[in-house]
C-alpha cells in the first residue's frame, strides 16, 4: 500500500519484504531517504537503524505502534529522524518525508541574513550544510543539525521545546516534548565526542533550552 502510494505522491519506492533484504537494497542503492517499520522480519527496524546509521547520516523515519511510546523513544535514540505512529493517514506520512527531504537540501547559495554561525569554538554553516567544533567535522542528521542551529543562533535565549519543534519540524507538526529531549542528548553526545568538555548547550528545567552565550 506504501509503495503504491508514494509512488502516486511522485517518489521513486525501492520496497523490501524484510529488514535483511531492506539492509542489501539500502547498500545497493543508497536511496535519499529509509521508512522502517519497527515490526520487520528477519532483521527487526532497531537493529536495521543502526546499521544504516553507522554509515550515513540519511533521514531516518519509523513507524511504531499507536500506544507504544517505548518504540519511539528507542527508535529515536540510536538515529532515527522522526516517526510516525500507526494507524496514520498517507497524507501525514507524505508531508513528514517532504519535510525531511527539504531539510536534507543544502541552499544552492548563501543565505545574506542567516547562512553561518559561530559561537563558542562550534561553527554551523548552512550553505554547505557542515558543523565543526574546534575545527573537527560532526556528523549531524538533518533534525540534529536544524535543532542545533535554531539554539546556536540565539545565544543566551531560552526556546522552549514548541518553538524547536517549530524550526526542525515546521509550525503545525505535532511532536511529543520527549522527542527533542533525545535529540538533545544525541547532540550532546556527538560534540563530547569531540570536546569532552562542552557544556554548551543548557537545560533551563521545566523550560526548554538555550545555547550558552
């Protein structure tokens, strides 16, 4: 039904009947975006993640269980992008892939009012869609790297999670509080990697958060 349905909304659908065959064709093809079902025989949706995680930073998006917040928590955790709980509408999912493919996109030129911004050892340039800290490349997701900038460049302001949900996802897209939590930790956890040492992006509790200045 999915690929009869995506391919009508005008994308090309390589389908898999499982997450082992899923894992061959991503290798093979290396397509622009992943929808995996949590529930995949043979190779199961987690593990399917990761292995295409440790290779590249393509959008990720799942599909869980209506009632089952674990599913989107853990999917979220080790790299998926965004997710979409069943029952859904064609029309939802179609809108969440344009989105994540729109942010994918670098701009084909440089933005006068807002296409880098450094602060605090951490550059974000927006034209060539790279984050450095300290001069060392960080591999980001789309969602990371939108996340990043909106807190980045405002340094000192404290946002509040609906309005990160409003520049990663778009205004209107309802995402649970928990899920910018996570990608808050995936982050954090990416540039310690780097500077065991930062500590620039703060929690302001019962909040949100803000990029320390």
């Amino acid at each position: 039904m999915l690929d009869m349905a995506l391919s009508d909304a005008g994308f090309g659908v390589l389908a898999a009947r499982d997450g082992e065959a899923g894992w061959k064709s991503f290798r093979t093809h290396q397509p622009a975006l992943c929808i995996l079902d949590v529930n995949l025989p043979e190779l199961d949706g987690f593990e399917l993640c990761r292995r295409i995680r440790a290779q590249s930073e393509v959008p990720i998006v799942m599909l869980t269980s209506r009632d089952d917040e674990l599913d989107k928590v853990v999917g979220l955790e080790i790299g998926a992008d965004d997710y979409v709980s069943k029952p859904f509408s064609t029309r939802e999912l179609v809108a969440r892939l344009r989105a994540q493919l729109r942010r994918r996109q670098a701009p084909q030129a440089p933005q006068a009012d807002a296409g880098c911004c450094e602060v605090r050892g951490l550059r974000i340039d927006r034209v060539r869609h790279e984050i450095t800290l300290q001069g060392q490349s960080i591999e980001v997701t789309a969602t990371e790297f939108d996340l990043l900038f909106a807190l980045a460049s405002a340094p000192g302001v404290v946002l509040d999670r609906d309005r990160i949900v409003d520049a990663v996802y778009g205004e209107g897209v309802v995402v649970a509080p928990r899920t910018i939590d996570t990608f808050v930790k995936r982050l954090r956890r990416k540039l310690r990697a780097v500077q065991p040492d930062f500590d620039g992006i703060e929690t302001v509790r019962s909040v949100g958060y803000r990029y320390r200045p």
